[in-house]
C-alpha cells in the first residue's frame, strides 16, 4: 500500500518526489529479474496479494527506475511483458477485478518500455480498439490507456517532440471513432429498451464520457485550441520562421478537416439512431412514455452529440477555420446534419408521430386532397410551425446588466459607467434595497444617454439610518422601476464628503442596480432545448460556410493590381478558354460583341492585307479581338485620327 502511495504521488509532476524519483540510477536486470522470480511464484500459488504488490512494484519501476538498453535488459523486458499478458488475458473467474485493474496500469505505465518502436504500440493499440469488446481485460487496458494518453495530450503543445505520440495516426482514430459511434447508439436505443428502473439508473450515470469519447475530445481540442490561438513569434521575424509558422498552420487546419469529417459523419450515424428511438417512442403506449422522451435529451448530452459537437461547431466558426476548402468539405454533412437536428427537435416539441410518404399512395393523396373544403385548403396552404414556434429566443440581455459602486464607498469616490442594450426601446433600472450614502450631496446621477452631457432622468442621495445628513434627497432610492427612454444609460456618482468616525459602513454602502430591457424580472436567457441549440448552431454554420462558397476564392494581390483592367469591357468581350495545363487565355475564335452599335455603319473596319500579317517573335499566337464599328468611331474620336483611305492601285 505504501508503494502504491508513492506510485501515486509520483505521478504528480508538480510535486518534489516526482524530481527526486527522476534523478535516481535505474535498477539492475538481475534486480527486475528476481521481482519476475516473485511473479512467478505468486502465480502458481495464487497468493493475491504478492501479484498486487509486485504489479504496484512493475509500475513504479517502469516509470522511473528502468532503461532497455543491454540485450539482457530486453530480455527481461520480453519476460516481464508475458507475466503481465497472462495475467491480463486469464479468465474472470481466476482473476478479480483489483489485479485485473493493477496489471492495466502497468502495462500503461510501461508502454515505451514494453513497445519501444511506434509499429508495436500501434499494433498493440489496435488490437486493444478492436478486440476490447470481447475481452474484458483488453477492454480495461484500452480506457486506461487512452484516458493516460487524453491527458497527456492536453498538456501538450502541437508541433512539440511527444505531440507524435500521443496522437494517435488517422487509422487509430478511425476505430475509436466507430466505438464512441456505437457507445452513443447504445446510449440512446437503451432509452427504448430498458426498465423503468433501469432507466432511472441510467439518467443518474451520465454525462460521464467513455474513455474513447474523451480522447477523441483531447484530439479535438488539442487541434482546435492550437490553431485559434496559435500566434507567430513577434521576436523572429525571419523568412524561414514565417514559413514555418505558415506550415504548421496549414498541418493543423488538414489534420482538423478530416478530424471533423470523422465526426460530422459520426454524428449523422448517431441522430439516425435517435431519430429512430424518438419515433418508437412516440408510437408506443408504455406507461413512462413522457418520463423517456424527456430524459432522451439529457442522455442525448453525454453521447458525442454533446461532448464533442458543440465545440467544434463553435470553434468552425473562428476566422481561422473560416476557408473555402473547410466549407467545400463540410457542407454536404452539415446540411444532412441540419435536417436531422430540426426533424428530432420538432419531433420531441410536437410528440407527434412522424408520418412516412410511403404509408400513403399518391392517389389516395390527391383523392383526399380534392375533398378538402376551402378553409381546409388554406389552412393546408400555411408554413407548417417548426420546431423554434412557441420558443423564447435567449437573450443576453434578459438577466440583466448588473452595475454597482464598491461597497462600502470611501473618501473621493467617483464612479461611471454607461449601459448599452442594443434595439431596446426603452430600459428599466431596479435598485438594491441596501443602497445609501453619508450626505445626500454623496449623490448618485442617472441620464438618458452616452454620457453626463446628455437627459438628466434623477439623482439620489443619503439614507434614512440616523447618520450624516439623516435625510435623502427627493424621495430616496427608489424602490420600484426607474423607466428610461432609449436604450443607453449612464450612472455618475461621486463620494464629496469624508468618511466620519461613527459612520457604520451600512450608511456608505453605495449603490447597485440592474439594468433590464423588459419591465417584467423574468429569466428568459436559461437556454434552449439541447436538440433546437445543436439545430441553431448547426445553421449558423451552414448558412456562414454557404457565404464562403458563394463568395469564392479571395481576391488575390495580382487581381487587386488588376481591377480596372478586369473590368475593361474590352477584356470582357474576350472568350476564355482552359488549356490542358489550367492556364486561362483568350480563344482563337471571338466571341460576338454583346454591345449595341453605336452609328449606323453596317460593316467591320478591316485593315489592309499587310498588316495582317503576323509580326515576327512569339507575339503571333495572340489572338486578334474585333470591335464594333461603334467603338472604333469612338476611338477615332479620341485620338484624333482620321479612318485611314485606300486607293487601288492602277495597273
């Protein structure tokens, strides 16, 4: 059990054991050998207690006092890693649960020691990711592991020398992915399928993240957190620092796209499913039918849906994930994902049956539809109410703005602060019951505008409690609402007299009041249901990733150079062409003019044969763009030129 302790403190890296177990000489192979020799004994005796103790004694000396580098070393390595195998891989009824848990946290503890080359921990990994869920003991060595690697990566920077090791490569990832996918399935078809009690007992578990969900929310928030709030190095200027910056920024937003294209795909699997649970649920007559559909959206929370969703949808919405090759991939699940949301959000609002077209033929629909009477045709013809009808909005306005002097005031005080609420009409003020001041000239100033220049509304002073002027000013602090017009508010106050000696602080207190936008003190900003928030965020996103695709790619230096020029007609009138290497250039063949003539002159100018004689160099392939007989009068005009004559010649 002491060893255990330390094993635990050691882990600690703030902690000075930790350093002075770092700075101790590894053990000799003999040494490790004999704790093998205890092992083994142990096991054939069945003694429990000796194989804990020796697993607590494998952990510690595989984290600090243990190195691999003779052959006899790796030797002993390979025969401890078989002692832990065995143990881990015996049958439930030969092994409790205790040395079941040790040998896990051994194994993890001495990963690199045990799997020093990367190909062995990824096969090890894999073989954990995709037979865990038929062994029990692979099963727990899984979630020990990726719980130690989650918190590893947190602490970890991106681009670092252990950012490699600790997050895992796309396959890896690609299986705990499917296993958080079918975590969550389970989750919710568990909804349907379990008692009464059962699903009482399962509300009171979650949102407790599985340890797959919770590494695959390190990886994302590891990735996330370093491209939002990577900044470049304002000391190193160089060219080679920027190319390395703009590197590593370009490595995140691959590794983030393709992350976000696993769990996008992930989350459509998972909202199939509920919408799925959902229906059957309203379909079914059991008794605590009501009681499932609202606990739906709670154990909807600690699926993926809720653990990992949410932030990346936020996080997408940073300028720097803000890109046109972002939006291109993502659009296509992020409209999938939209429908699905709105569907299930309306389907727990309305508890309404979800009606199939293929229940009904097309023409019994449109019989049924040419019986309808009048009134029952438009009612028909009306928007269907969606899943927002009936609603209130959150607004970060409704709790109230809060504004408030020190409490309580000394001498020279001066307080200002002006309050904003956009697109209110008008703004109510509720004060404190415990406000007060020494004198009423101590006095508190309140205007109808963005600063003391502006409407004087009222002003209050004093207090009732025996002390300093003993009186108020008017009729003392309010105690009901102090409507203001406009949707600006600025408070002024100032402390003009000193403290006196038998003042108690109750008579300083100062002020504080709430600013509202609403007469009525009703919290409406508590939030939305789970499913409509997810709906929202969802068609933010779509609908800001359909802006980047509507607008294009950004205007480059060499297009902004080039603005007027683009916009010349005469380029206009060009038909581009895309060469077999991507290169945009004129076509051979010109395009017909789509302006009007502008005299009437029914034929093209043409120049004499001479001149269309291709010049010598490599000018020759540019292609000859004819204008109007309009146009050429016009530039005539401009320069003064005269249209050339031609006489025949006279032979």
């Amino acid at each position: 059990m002491c060893i255990h302790q330390l094993n635990l403190l050691a882990a600690s890296n703030n902690l000075p054991i930790t350093n002075f177990l770092g700075k101790q000489h590894p053990i000799e192979a003999h040494h490790l050998s004999s704790i093998c020799d205890i092992m083994e004994k142990a096991m054939v005796n069945g003694d429990t207690c000796i194989i804990c103790c020796i697993l607590v004694v494998f952990q510690v000396v595989f984290k600090f006092f243990f190195s691999p580098q003779t052959e006899r070393n790796r030797d002993i390595v390979r025969r401890s890693g078989l002692l832990l195998w065995q143990l881990l891989m015996a049958p439930r009824d030969q092994i409790c649960s205790e040395i079941q848990k040790e040998v896990c946290l051994a194994i993890s503890s001495g990963l690199n020691i045990l799997y020093p080359g990367e190909a062995e921990i990824n096969n090890l990994l894999k073989l954990v990711l995709t037979e865990g869920e038929r062994n029990s003991g692979l099963s727990q060595l899984r979630d020990v592991i990726l719980t130690n690697l989650a918190e590893q990566l947190q602490n970890n920077r991106f681009g670092s020398e252990d950012d490699d090791h600790y997050r895992l490569n796309d396959e890896l990832l690609h299986y705990i992915l499917k296993i958080v996918v079918r975590e969550s399935c389970v989750l919710i078809t568990k909804c349907q399928t379990v008692s009464k009690d059962d699903f009482q007992r399962l509300l009171s578990t979650v949102p407790a993240a599985s340890s797959c969900l919770r590494y695959l929310m390190a990886v994302q928030n590891h990735l996330l957190s370093n491209t939002i709030l990577i900044k470049p190095d304002e000391n190193d200027d160089s060219d080679s620092s920027l190319q390395g910056e703009t590197l590593k920024v370009q490595e995140l937003k691959t590794s983030i796209l393709s992350l976000a294209t696993q769990i996008l795909t992930g989350c459509d699997e998972v909202l199939e499913m509920l919408q799925q649970v959902t229906t059957a649920l309203i379909n079914s007559d059991i008794s605590d039918r009501e009681q499932r559909l609202k606990g739906l959206e709670q154990i909807t929370k600690a699926t993926m849906l809720g653990h990992l969703l949410p932030v990346l949808l936020t996080s997408l919405m940073h300028p720097n994930l803000q890109t046109l090759t972002m939006a291109d991939a993502l659009m296509p699940q992020l409209v999938q994902l939209v429908l699905y949301t709105s569907q299930t959000a309306l389907l727990l609002k309305t508890q309404s049956p979800v009606f199939s077209e293929l229940n009904s033929s097309p023409s019994g629909a449109s019989e049924q539809k040419g019986k309808l009477l009048p009134d029952e045709r438009m009612l028909e013809e009306k928007e269907e109410p969606g899943f927002l009808t009936g609603l209130k909005i959150p607004a970060p306005w409704a709790a109230g703005k809060t504004v408030e002097t020190v409490h309580p005031v000394r001498d020279n005080y001066k307080f200002k602060e002006t309050v904003h609420i956009p697109g209110a009409r008008c703004l109510y003020l509720r004060f404190d019951n415990r406000c007060s001041s020494q004198y009423d000239y101590d006095k508190l100033v309140i205007y109808a505008g963005p600063n003391t220049n502006s409407r004087k509304v009222a002003e209050y002073g004093g207090n009732t409690l025996g002390y300093g002027s003993r009186s108020v000013l008017g009729t003392g602090w309010p105690k009901d609402l102090v409507k203001v017009e406009g949707d600006t508010v600025t408070f002024s106050f100032e402390m003009r007299s000193g403290r006196e000696h038998n003042t108690p602080d109750k008579a300083m207190w100062g002020f504080a009041c709430t600013v509202r936008a609403q007469e009525s003190s009703e919290d409406v900003s508590g939030g939305l249901p789970f499913l409509v928030d997810l709906a929202l965020g969802l068609s933010v996103l779509a609908c800001s990733m359909l802006r980047i695709l509507y607008n294009g790619p950004e205007i480059t230096k060499d297009e902004e150079t080039c603005q007027e020029l683009l916009r010349s007609k005469l380029l206009q009138r060009c038909q581009w062409q895309v060469e077999a290497n991507g290169v945009i250039s004129p076509a051979l063949t010109p395009s017909p003019s789509p302006l009007p003539l502008t005299i009437e002159e029914d034929r093209e100018f043409t120049y004499p044969s001479d001149v269309l004689v291709p010049p010598v160099g490599h000018y020759f392939d540019l292609p000859r763009i004819r204008l109007p007989p309009g146009i050429m009068i016009k530039l005539r005009e401009i320069s003064g030129r005269a249209r050339p004559q031609f006489r025949p010649s006279i032979k």
